[in-house]
C-alpha cells in the first residue's frame, strides 16, 4: 500500500484495517471527505465490506405478508429497514 499525499501511514493502515466498517464510518473517524477516502480505496485495491445485512428468507416473507395490509413506509417501520430497502426487496420478490 502505498501512502497518498492525503494521508499519512498511520490513517492509510487505519483505512485498510477498517475497510470492513464502510466509507461513512472512516471519513467521520478521520474528518476525511468519503470521496476522498474511496479514491485512496481505490488506488490501493482495498474492498469494502457489505454494508447491509442479507435478507433472510423469513424476512422475506414478512415483507410480502406485511405489505398487503400495510403500504410500504410503514413496513419499513415495522420491520426496521429503510424505505428504499423495502422497495428494491419488493421489486426483487415480485
């Protein structure tokens, strides 16, 4: 891994280390921009982890039985995730 002009070596073995825990949670660590640290993620092929947790088939068909007595916002609620997960899951299902 090479350091970038940004960076000193500590924080460049910090963001390696860490990559795992996403972009938004080192940026706010090191009051770096995120864009910034994706570029140096980049340049030295370092992957970032999932940041979501998988559906789980049971999750799955949660989310069908709840969405026909509830429309999306308030499933989303209920069952703790994002609008925009319940829509991309629903869009999947179907």
């Amino acid at each position: 891994m090479r350091p970038y002009r940004h960076y000193t070596i500590k924080e460049a073995q910090f963001i390696s280390d860490n990559a795992s825990k996403g972009t938004l949670w080192l940026s706010k660590q090191l009051d770096k921009p995120r864009n910034s640290i994706r570029e140096f993620m980049g340049r030295n092929d370092i992957k970032v982890g999932r940041s979501y947790k998988r559906w789980t088939p049971e999750e799955q068909e949660q989310l069908l039985e709840l969405l026909e007595q509830y429309p999306p916002g308030e499933v989303a609620k209920i069952m703790n995730k994002t609008p925009d997960s319940i829509y991309n899951m629903t869009k999947k299902l179907k």
